[in-house]
C-alpha cells in the first residue's frame, strides 16, 4: 500500500478551510471534500454580498477565508461534490463521487473530519407528517433558492436557531405566525449579560426583525400535537394548563444541535494504533461559527505536532474556550422548561422515522427486563434505517432511561461503523478491481 502524501480533510466548512489552509501552510498537500457542491459549509454556503442570511462579520469571516484558501492553491486539491464514505483498519479512505455515484480511494497520511453538526428534533405526535421540516432544513432550502416558503409557518422546539430562522423567513417576504420555544430565554437576563457582545448584538438584530414584523414568540411552550387537515396541517400548542390550536402550512422544527459523527472514525493521535484522525469544528463539540475556524487551525496545530515530534504540542487556544463558555451560558439561557416526558406521548407517536417505529413499540419492546441498546436496535429496529440513528438514537435512548431508568450512550445503539453514507456494492465492487479509481478523484473541481 502506497501512502499519499496528502492530509485528507473531510467537510469544506470553516472547520475544514481552516484546517486545510493551516496544514497547507506547514508544507503539506492537502485533500479538501466535500459532499456538497460548494464549499462554506453550514453558515457559509451560498454566502453573497446580498444575502439575509449572512451578517457583515460572518461575510468579512468567509472572505477572509475565501482568499486564503486561494493563497494555498497550489497546495490544496478540493473535491467539490465528493462525500467520504469510511475509513476502514488500513487507512484506506473510501469517497464517493455524488453525481456519478462511484468509489474511489485514498491512503493519506492523516485525517481530519470536519462533518459539522447535524439537528436534534424531539418526536412530538404527527412529526412525521410530510410538511413538517427541520428548521436548519428550511433555513438551508431558503439559502438555495433565495425565497421563503408560501403559507402559513410555525417554528417550534428549542434555541437561538429558530430565531435566526424566522428573521430569514421575514426578511424573504413570510413572516413566522408563530415561534414556540419550549425554554424562557428572556428571563435569565444576566446571564445575557455574560454573553460576548458579537452574540448580543446577533440576537438584537434577530429580535428587532421579529418585532418590526410582530412575530409572536411564545416562551415556556411546546407543540402538544400535530395532524393533518385538508391541505394543510393543525398544531395544538401547549402554554402551562392552556392550549390553543393553529392551520398552518408548514412547521418547522428544531432542539439544537449535536456532533454528525455516525459512521465517522475515531481520534486517533497515536501512530503506533495506525492512521492519525483528528475532528474539527461543529462535529467535535458543537461551539458554533464563530469557533469552527479556530476549532479547524487547532485540529491541524494538533496534528502537525504528532507528524513532526519536535513541535510542542498546542494549548486550547483562549478564544475557542471563550466561545466554549458563551455556548454553554447560551444553553443556560436557553434551558427548555416545558416540553411532555417521550413516554408520555400516544403509542402512534413515530420515534424512528426511517423504519416507522413508534412510541407504543418502544414501551412493547421495554417490557422485557434489562433490554440493551444492541436489543433495542436489533429486535425493535430503532436506528436500523437508512439515516442509521443519526436522527432517532437520542429519542429512543432518551425514551429508554424515562421508562427504566437505564442511561446508554448512542453509540451502543448506533454502533461506530462505516460507511458514514450510503455506497452500492457494485461501485466498491468496481473500487477492488479498478486501480484506476483513485485517478477519479483528481478530476474534480478545484475551484472554491
Ligand atoms: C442546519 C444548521 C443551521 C445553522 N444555522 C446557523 C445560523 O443561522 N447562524 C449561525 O451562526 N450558525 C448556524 N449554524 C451553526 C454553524 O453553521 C456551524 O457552527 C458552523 O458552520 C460549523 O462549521 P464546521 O466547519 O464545523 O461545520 P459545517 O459548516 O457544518 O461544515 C461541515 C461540512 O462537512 C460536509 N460533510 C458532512 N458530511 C460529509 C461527508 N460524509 N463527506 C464529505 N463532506 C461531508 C458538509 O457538506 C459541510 O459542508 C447552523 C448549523 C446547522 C447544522
């Protein structure tokens, strides 16, 4: 086996452009994928001058790295629309391009995963419903197309985002009827004190949008039930012993973020237990945009230490910890104070969406005594589909401890194995007997 000279860095997001352009700048050749077919990642995907979405700091921070990523040119190969799919005992990394859906391969010297963040949302009966959305998933639908959905919408759940969310939607023309946020953010104002002033000001930013088009932001709520009627949908919201029910179009749902991690391999910085894996950014804890880029440079400090030992090893640099504590105050502020125990729900409540398994399975599957996470996934299916538990491991679990007090990491559910996203026998199959895969992946796009 050939080892490349190249570090892999895997997702094109602040996380990964800093990485690259930091590892690039020591005098390695870098492999930049991505499965999208442009970079910027979360925040900065289809960032332009014109845009809602992005803010004059967020807009000088990718131009920023637009141009440095221009400056190491020569040393980094991006390959736009390529998704990896695993990294297997070797250090083989198997990608795949998404258009033509073929494998191809790669031994690089080291990995960094830079996957970022995926959303949590929290089962609530007819969430399964089509039309009822994530909001990071309207929000990323908006950035490509540059419009607001038609119709009524209410965003629900839990955090800064469905704020974010909503002023989008007003600045496109639809205002929100409603936002319904289970926590009671306006009430901990000191704790706001505590936050940076980057954030205050976002916030106020958002918050004067909403006011200047009075979006309700209903606090200490949650939505009770959703169903369909007509065309549309009807959603019962729940505010302490009151409950009032809206048609809507569409609802949008969202209770913050976690690490996108499934199927991805573990850090490893020790060279004698193989290839070096390091993570970066939203998918090693998520700190958000203000701290990918520093989360990307440190990941490459980190490496760069392990590849040539006479360098020290680099500290936590003082901002990625600032941007440490403002996330955690924000979950303070943010902490939900409403929302019902998952066990509570009716039986036909859907927890895994991908194989239909509902709340009423679960309880069913639970009656056994000590029922293990694998039991849970293998007997019951929770996690067995095509999203792998990416989406319903953490309800299922979170179901789990409510009923029998039991706590299991998602993990044991989940398993750690790739392929992180989905490739056809066939295309590895081909990989096995056709060398000249690897070539493949020179042919992609450089351009950023
Ligand atoms: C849905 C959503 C909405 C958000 N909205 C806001 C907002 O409005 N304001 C705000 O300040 N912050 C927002 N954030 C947070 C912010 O986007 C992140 O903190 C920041 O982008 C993290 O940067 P990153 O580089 O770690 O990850 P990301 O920017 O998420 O980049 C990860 C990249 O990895 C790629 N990737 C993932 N899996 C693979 C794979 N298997 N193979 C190849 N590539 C892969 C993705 O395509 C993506 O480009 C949002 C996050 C999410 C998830």
């Amino acid at each position: 086996m050939t080892i490349d000279k190249d570090v892999l860095i895997v997702g094109g997001g602040p996380a990964g452009i800093a990485a690259a352009c930091r590892v690039a700048e020591a005098g390695y050749t870098v492999r930049l994928c991505d499965a999208a077919p442009s970079l910027g990642g979360a925040i900065f995907r289809g960032a332009g001058d014109a845009s809602p979405f992005i803010s004059t700091e967020y807009l000088s921070t990718w131009r920023a790295m637009e141009a440095e990523l221009k400056a190491h040119a020569a040393s980094i190969r991006v390959m736009k629309s390529t998704s990896f799919v695993g990294l297997d005992s070797t250090g083989v990394a198997v990608l795949k391009n998404c258009s033509n859906r073929e494998a191809m391969q790669l031994s690089p010297r080291a990995v960094i995963i830079a996957t970022g963040a995926i959303e949590n949302i929290r089962p609530v009966p007819g969430w399964h419903l089509p039309k009822v959305v994530t909001a990071g998933g309207l929000q990323v639908n908006m950035k490509a197309c540059s419009t607001a959905p038609d119709g009524d919408i209410i965003i629900a759940g839990n955090g800064p985002l469905l704020l974010a969310v909503a002023a989008q939607l007003a600045k496109l023309g639809n205002p929100p009827i409603a936002i319904v946020e289970s926590g009671r953010p306006m009430l901990p104002r000191l704790q706001v004190l505590g936050l940076p002033l980057a954030y205050v000001r976002e916030a106020l930013s958002y918050y004067r949008t909403l006011k200047k088009f009075r979006v309700p932001w209903i606090q200490g709520a949650f939505i009770e039930r959703i169903s369909e009627r007509d065309d549309g949908l009807s959603v019962t919201i729940r505010k302490g012993i009151r409950t009032n029910t809206h048609d809507v179009d569409i609802v949008a749902l969202h209770n913050g973020l976690q690490s996108s991690r499934t199927g991805m391999p573990v850090e490893n910085i020790d060279l004698r237990k193989g290839i070096i894996v390091l993570h970066a950014g939203d998918c090693c804890e998520p700190l958000g945009a203000r701290a990918a880029p520093a989360s990307g440079r440190h990941a490459a400090d980190r490496l760069l230490a392990v590849l040539r030992p006479s360098a020290a090893p680099p500290v936590i640099p003082l901002h990625l910890r600032r941007q440490a504590l403002a996330q955690a105050r924000l979950k303070t502020i943010f902490k939900p104070v409403s929302h019902l125990p998952l066990h509570s729900m009716s039986d036909d409540t859907v927890i895994c969406r991908c194989e239909q398994k509902t709340v009423g399975d679960l309880r069913e599957l639970l009656l056994g005594p000590g029922t293990s996470a694998k039991e849970i996934k293998l007997n019951g299916r929770f996690g067995m589909g095509r999203c792998q538990g990416r989406f319903c491991a953490r309800s299922t679990l979170d179901m789990a401890k409510e009923l029998t007090g039991e706590s299991h990491t998602t993990e044991s559910l989940t398993g750690n194995r790739w392929p992180a996203s989905p490739i056809s026998i066939g295309a590895l199959a081909r990989l096995a007997t056709d060398s000249s895969s690897t070539n493949a992946a020179d042919s992609e796009s450089q351009d950023t």
